[in-house]
C-alpha cells in the first residue's frame, strides 16, 4: 500500500424501491397501464457504510395493508401508456327498422281513413234518403194526379139507367167534408137525374198538379162533356175546369177527394 489515499470505486446502485400510494384499493376499477422508467442514482459524496448505518437508525413507519397499495413508479418518471381504443358508435343503433312507419304516423292514417270512410258513408245516407223521398213524392204526386183524373169524370159521368152505380162510384172516391155533403144531396141529384133522363158522359182534357206531397195534393183537370136530357136530346158539349182537394188514405194508400169545386 502506498502513503496515498486510495480511491474506493462504489458501483453505481439503481433505486430498486418501489413507491406506495396510499388509498388505493386492490379490486378497484382498472387503471391506464404506466410503465417504469428507472434511473441511475448520481453518487453520493457520502460513503455508503454511513448511509447503510443512519437508514438503519431511523423508525421504520407502521405497515399498510395490502389492500391499500397500489405499485408505481417515480409519478414524475411515469409515462401514461395508451389504453384501450373506444368502441366506435354505431350509427344504426336508434334507427328504425327499414319499411316500418313510426307508430304515430300509422295510427294518425288510420284516423284519417276511418274519417273518411264515415263522411262518405253520411254522404250516401244522405244521399240515398234524399232520393228516396224524392222517389216517393214523385210517385205520390203522380197518384194523386190518376185520382183527381178520374173523380172529375166519374162526376160528369152520370146516366139515368145506372144512376145508383154512377153516384156510389163517385161516394167511393170521396171523402171528409165533400163526401158528407154530396151524401146529403145524393137523394135529390138522383131524383133530378131520373126526371130529366139525363145521359152524361166526360173525358179528360188535361190535367195537372197545383200543389202536393205524400199525403196532400191540390190537381186541376180540364173535363169536356157531352150532356143529353129532355130538352137537348141530340146533346150539348159542355166544357168544366175542376179543382180537386185530395189525401190519401192511411190505410188503404188511395187518393180520395176531400173538396171538389168548378173554377171556370
């Protein structure tokens, strides 16, 4: 050995100890990977036998619980490593399956549909009944007109060889006031009919409704007639305007006079 201090070569130790972090449960959710980075210790001017001898003076701290340790390295030496790359979002997920209508807009066709098809069906009611009255008044109108047609003739037609038939035809198509008062008078009309041998016979000229509905009409007939009595053996024309008041009968439908009176 020489008088000169020799130099001791202490190899470079790496800081092999791992920091704790207290807190951090074991099982807790799962954390970015970090990777460690470890770095040379520079040395120190101090001999490492008087390190060894003061770390082993000083208290040691009270041990934690495994459960509340988590293993890192230096925070300041930690790089974050990348973590797992998120799921990208599918962009089908909330649309609707293909050739289904949304519920609102079917049930609001729907709606629209029952809609129309009770508006079309009111129509066709309304319709239909509107024709059917229309129907059932021209075919009244019509009746009430043969009626009024043959009452004016079977007046004007009277003889003295079929008085009594001639007079009940004209008592059956009559009714209310009228068919009172010619019933009054029917003794008389047939006295003078017989007396005077009259001979009587009409026809219908034209004729035509004034007013009327399903059960009241109002009908003119234009009559000519050829009368025969005593005094006109060979005949005379006669010619009557007659204005006929008629209802039908609710038990039989038939057209009877209720007023009859010549008008010109």
């Amino acid at each position: 050995m020489t008088g000169v201090p020799e130099e001791v070569a202490v190899p470079s130790r790496r800081n092999t100890t791992l920091k704790v972090i207290k807190g951090a449960k074991a099982g807790g959710p799962t954390v970015p990977r970090r990777r460690l980075v470890n770095r040379a210790v520079p040395a120190s001017d101090e001999p490492i036998e008087r390190v060894l001898e003061r770390l082993d003076r000083e208290p040691v701290e009270d041990p934690v619980e495994a459960g509340d340790l988590t293993v890192v390295g230096d925070p300041a030496e930690v790089e974050d490593l990348p973590g797992p790359d998120p799921e990208p979002a599918d962009p089908d997920a909330d649309a609707e399956p293909a050739g289904t209508a949304p519920p609102r807009r079917r049930r609001a066709l729907i709606a629209l549909l029952v809609v129309l098809l009770a508006a079309a069906l009111a129509g066709a009611g309304v319709q239909g009944h509107r024709w059917y009255v229309d129907r059932a008044t021209d075919q009244a109108r019509r009746a009430a007109v043969a009626a009024a047609r043959q009452a004016a003739v079977n007046f004007v037609s009277v003889s003295a060889s079929s008085v009594d038939r001639d007079l009940s035809r004209i008592t059956a198509g009559a009714t209310g006031d009228f068919k009172d008062e010619f019933t009054r008078g029917q003794a008389q009309v047939r006295a003078a009919v017989v007396e005077n041998k009259v001979q009587s016979q009409g026809s219908v000229l034209r004729a035509g409704i004034v007013s009327g509905d399903r059960r009241h009409a109002v009908v003119l007939v234009a009559v000519d007639a050829t009368v025969r009595n005593v005094k006109s053996p060979d005949g005379r024309p006669s010619h009557y305007r007659i204005q006929l008041d008629l209802v039908r009968d609710r038990d039989s439908g038939d057209w009877l006079v209720t007023r009859l009176q010549f008008v010109g």
